[in-house]
C-alpha cells in the first residue's frame, strides 16, 4: 500500500499477518502518508516518510518519549521575544488528540508560554465553537495561536478571531495542513499572515527543484497540489526506490514482499529525488526516525511567500530542530 491515509488504524495485526503465495506470514508492506495511532505508527512493515512523533522504543513506558519539530518556533523567538497563546487539537479521538499533543507540547518546551490548557475541539466544529478560543486570546492578549487540526479548523479560528478583536497575535501558526489553495480562497484577507511550516521545498520554487516539479506536472498544476499530495508523491517516491534496490540486487524477479520489507528498512537518507534533486531534506525512513527539515512559509497577499531559509530550493536542517519530550498517553 502506497500514499495511504489511514487515522483509526489502531488493530494492525491483520497487515502484519497476511501470507504470500506460500503460506508464509510476511506482512503487507505500507507506505503511509499520515498515520494517528500507535500500533500503526510502530509497526514494523510500515514506513512513513514522515515518521511519526512517538519513540516506539518507549511505547510501553511511563512517560513515552517523544520527538517534536521546533525549528519555527526557534526562528519565532528570535523574531519575537515574548510568545505566549494557545492549542488547538482535533478532539474527535484520542489518537488524535495523542498524535498532535507532543506537538503543542513540543511548542512550550522550545519557548511558547501556555496561557490556559489546550483547547480540544472536534474537525465538525463550526465557526461559532471557536468563540470561547478567540476569547481567552483577547483575555490573556494571547502573542501565538495555533491549530493542529484541518485547514477549516484555523479559518474558524482566525475569522472567529477577527470578528471578536484579536488584535495581539504576532503568530498565528500552522504545518503543512495550512499549505492548501483552498486555504488561500475560502480565508482571503483573514487570514493574511498565517504561517505554514513544510517539510519539503514548496510548489512556488519548482523551477529551482526537478522533483517538485515533476509532481506537479504529473497532478496538473499547482492549483491541484497540496500538502498531503505532496506526502503522497514522496511516498510513490520511496516505493520506487525501495523497488530499484531490490532489482539492483536480485534483478527483475527478485522483487517479494519480504524482499521489500527488509530493504526499506536499509533506507536512511531518503530525500524524494527526481533527477538527482530531493525535495525532502535527509530521512531516515528505514528506521522511522522524525528529521528536522523545514521551510517556513507565510500568506502574504494570497499567495504563500518563503520566510525562512531565504534562499530558494532550500531547507534548513538544523540539529536544534527537534526535541524530545516526555509524555504518558496510554
């Protein structure tokens, strides 16, 4: 399976026992593009390109340890030096409410100041369920705001915001679910300013990058791209490595489902090439290790400009760009 989503796969069992022509329990081999629960995340036939925050080492222990991107939030403090708001996670499930807390909680480890516990609220929440958030930004004059839910979920936040006079936020934050045309045309002017973190080398700079290009010739424009399709060309991406490594050492007839699992896990340094350029930075996917990879992007004037590295086709790769934390969630 390849540039799947799958966010309530918590009994894997039934990918990891499936035969082969045999007999044999080999496993189906999985190449996700968004994994929530544990047992997915940690199964040892799925690879995700972007792993998944939990140390899967730990998933039995009190605290589990976890890795969490901060490198924006390092060029945020240098830009602003008082950070304080709030989170809001997607409450529909506790893997979701478990998959995006060492996110936040990443966040006030790197330097965010927490004014009141994160807000948890569902994907179907409308606009008016985010009035009692925009309040408590207005109460504390909140400096950050972010949502880890869809796209809609920081719209809501954002036009609830205005219509309620937040005028504090210096930052109001988003990943790669933000990175989205329809973001652009459903927010227009409210929600100019709004930043959005990647992972890989953004669709404005295909001319500087061979791999965001071709998948964006492949999907039919830009104006048909988003974050997650991206994850999902670098997912085929992956598979057709793993596929040629095989091939290189067994030749044509050599490809097997076991054979693809014990080569994707030799895999440490994917980078998504097309053309000998990758639009990701480093991955060690085989071993489902989270890099800190990233490009910073912001809404200015509907359109998404580069924040940060400033040169283009770039990522800024910093071992200071991720952390870990403690936390228990079981």
């Amino acid at each position: 399976m390849v540039g799947t989503n799958a966010l309530f796969f918590n009994n894997v069992q039934p990918m990891e026992q499936c035969v082969d022509q045999v007999g044999q329990m080999t496993g189906l081999p999985d190449v996700p593009t968004l994994q929530t629960e544990t047992p997915h995340q940690c199964s040892q036939i799925s690879f995700a390109i972007i792993a998944a925050a939990i140390d899967c080492a730990t998933v039995n222990d009190h605290p589990q340890t976890y890795s969490a991107r901060v490198g924006q939030i390092l060029y945020y403090k240098k830009q602003n030096k008082d950070l304080h708001g709030i989170w809001v996670l997607p409450s529909d499930l506790k893997s979701t409410i478990n998959s995006t807390t060492p996110v936040a909680t990443g966040d006030t480890k790197a330097g965010v100041k927490q004014d009141q516990d994160f807000f948890k609220i569902s994907g179907l929440a409308t606009q008016s369920d985010y009035t009692p958030v925009a309040a408590t930004i207005k109460q504390h004059n909140s400096t950050y705001a972010q949502s880890i839910s869809d796209y809609k979920s920081s719209l809501n936040l954002r036009k609830e915001s205005k219509i309620q006079g937040v005028s504090s936020v210096k930052v109001w934050d988003c990943a790669l679910q933000c990175y989205d045309a329809k973001f652009l045309s459903q927010g227009g002017a409210d929600v100019d300013g709004q930043y959005a973190s990647l992972f890989f080398i953004p669709f404005e700079e295909a001319k500087q990058n061979k791999s965001v290009d071709a998948f964006l010739t492949a999907i039919g424009g830009k104006g048909k791209a988003d974050g997650f399709a991206a994850q999902a060309w670098t997912a085929g991406l992956f598979f057709r490595d793993v596929v040629n490594n095989v091939v290189k050492a067994d030749g044509n007839n050599g490809l097997t489902r076991a054979r693809f699992i014990e080569e994707a896990k030799k895999i440490h340094d994917f980078t998504a090439a097309v053309g000998g350029q990758g639009m990701l930075g480093p991955t060690d996917v085989g071993a489902h290790k989270l890099n800190g990879c990233f490009v910073l992007t912001q809404v200015k004037g509907g359109k998404y400009v580069r924040v940060f590295p400033k040169e283009k086709g770039t990522l800024n790769c910093d071992s200071k760009n991720v952390t870990t934390i403690k936390l228990d969630q079981t």
